[in-house]
C-alpha cells in the first residue's frame, strides 16, 4: 500500500520523506489555508516546492466548478511539474473535467467520495485515484472502512485501473485496516504514520537489550 500524507505543511512532508517510506502528498484548499498560503502565485509556487521535497505524486486541487475552469486550472496545475495530479471534486462537472484530463494521460484524483455509485463514476471518467472520505464517514455513524470493501469489490470485479485512494485517514487502525481491505493508497496525517512505530514491548525489549549491553560491556 502506498503511503501519501494530507498535508501542505513543508516541515512534515520533509519529516515523512526522511522516514523513507512516503509514496506521495495529497493538499486540499482547507489545508493550503491552514498553512497561510493565498494568492494564485504563492499557491502555484507551494505545489512546486511540495514537488521538490517528495518523488511521488503530488495531489493538487482546482478551486473551480465550472467544466471549463476546471480545465483551464487543471492544465495550469500540471504543466507545473510531472508528478502534479489534478485533484477534481466528485461532481457531473468534475467527472467530464476528469474524463478531459485522462483522455490526455494527465493523472486525477476524484475526491469528496462518500459511494460506490460516485466511486464507479470516477472509475469509468478514467480517475487515476479515487478519494473515500473514510474519517468524515465515520463522523456520520457510517462505516467508512465499508465503502473502501465495496469499491474494492467493484473495481476488481471490472478490472478498473483507479487507484483506491483511502483518504480522511485519522489514526493507525484505519490504515492497517485499509491495508487488510486491500485500498491501493491511504493519504493520512503525519501523526497516524508516525503512530504506527509505536508499541510499548518494543520500548521495553528496547531498553533491556541497551541494558543487558551496557552489562556485559562494563
Ligand atoms: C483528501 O485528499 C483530503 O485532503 C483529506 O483526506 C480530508 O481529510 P479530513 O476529513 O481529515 O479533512
């Protein structure tokens, strides 16, 4: 399963590429305010720097909703750099904009996906990746984990290509379990990667070890 982090802060993504296993960044317009990037250049150049740092793809998303605003965005955002993915939002817009795209092998992640219908839609658009919501479902009482299954199922039962991007991603379990259900790729913060190092034998059997060393070295 690839490994991408939801964030647009430079600080963590360099944290999580140094760690050696991060397969790609995903941003989204909430998380490029929350870094206080504003204004088409400032944002333009923060897509281009997130490039620098990760060799994977690079999730970038169109603020428009029109079709031809999301063309004119979306070809704006790829020529920036190779691995950019143009990030559209499951929408009849969004999908004629994704079909768009990836008639002309430009990468697309459909995002705001909450089901299989929408999943399926994005699939035969010819989605790159395709973005379950998994945490906000699980904020509604549904059961996020349950759409990653079913899209899994449909898109094996067809031979779609998509990527099963499980995003919304809020701690250890939904990634281990996303890599039990088989998704392709889960986009998470630093904080659930970084949680999955944690277990408190191997602190223990750590300690004993260093122990018995310093021991048998006096
Ligand atoms: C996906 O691409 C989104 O950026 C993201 O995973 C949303 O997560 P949230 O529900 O934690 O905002």
């Amino acid at each position: 399963m690839k490994f991408f982090i939801d964030t647009a802060n430079l600080d963590q993504i360099k944290e999580a590429q140094a760690l050696g296993v991060l397969d790609g960044v995903t941003t989204n317009p909430s998380l490029m305010a929350k870094e206080g990037i504003s204004g088409k250049n400032n944002v333009l150049k923060h897509y281009v720097d997130i490039c620098t740092i990760v060799t994977g793809d690079v999730s970038a998303e169109v603020i428009a909703t029109d079709y031809d605003g999301m063309i004119r965005e979306g070809e704006e955002l790829s020529e920036l750099h190779e691995q950019i993915v143009v990030k559209l939002p499951m929408t009849k817009e969004g999908i004629k904009a994704c079909k768009y795209f990836s008639d002309r092998g430009i990468k697309t992640n459909v995002t705001l996906v909450f089901s299989a219908g929408q999943a399926l839609l994005a699939a035969k658009a010819g989605a790159t990746y395709v973005s379950p919501f998994i945490g906000r479902l699980d904020d509604v009482s549904t059961d996020g984990l349950m759409l990653i299954e079913e899209i899994r199922e449909i898109y094996d039962n067809y031979g779609y290509d998509t990527q099963i991007l499980a995003a919304s991603v809020r701690h250890t379990m939904h990634i281990v379990n996303c890599a039990k259900i088989g998704a392709d790729v889960m986009t998470g913060p630093l904080s659930a990667i970084l949680g999955l190092l944690k277990h408190p034998l191997t602190d223990i059997g750590l300690a004993q070890f260093l122990a018995d060393h310093a021991k048998a070295n006096q």
